[in-house]
C-alpha cells in the first residue's frame, strides 16, 4: 500500500511475514473531498479514536482514523487533546503502535 501523508512518528512493522512497512503513528492524509487523520495508539486494547469519538466534530469516524472537511468544523480543544495523550503514549510506549497493527 502507498499513502502519502504528513505523520508524527514512525514505526515499522511486519506484514506477511518478513515484510516490514514503515507507518506514521499519526498521520493527515489530504483525500479527494475531505482530510483524515489516522492515528495507530491504543488504550487499554482500545484504538485511541474511538475514546474521542463523537466529540471531534468529525464528518466520519473510523476504528482507528476520523475525517473532516475543514480544520474549523472540528472541535480543536478535543483534537489537542488526542493528538497529545497519542504522543504521550507514544514516547512511553515506543511498541505502542506495534502492537495496534499486529492486533489489526
């Protein structure tokens, strides 16, 4: 698979075997119509998204990623605060986002 998005962070991981893919653990994607952010953090087994879903303001939220149309239709206060607990994360748990692919 080839994306091109802006990230935070990066983790490898393995796909069929020996194959390893360097992955964001947060990354914005520019879509046809809308932006997504994907995000590879879990909490207790959980997908991180799925803690702030419904108070993103999100177009459409998915198991690990969320869509909008303009950066104004979100809720910057709640976006803040997942981007930064995810990097909070991500720092004390480098295998963090590891461990959300392997389970994926």
């Amino acid at each position: 698979m080839r994306l091109q998005m802006i990230g935070y962070g990066q983790f490898r991981y393995a796909v069929g075997g020996e194959k390893q893919v360097l992955w964001p653990v947060i990354g914005l994607a520019l879509q046809k119509n809308y932006i997504s952010l994907y995000c590879a953090i879990t909490v207790d087994g959980r997908p991180i998204v799925a803690l702030y879903a419904g108070r993103l303001g999100a177009l459409r939220a998915g198991r690990n990623n969320f869509s909008f149309e303009r950066f104004s239709d979100l809720d910057a206060d709640t976006l803040e605060k997942l981007v930064t607990r995810s990097a909070e994360i991500f720092e004390a748990e480098p295998d963090n986002p590891v461990r959300y692919k392997q389970g994926a």
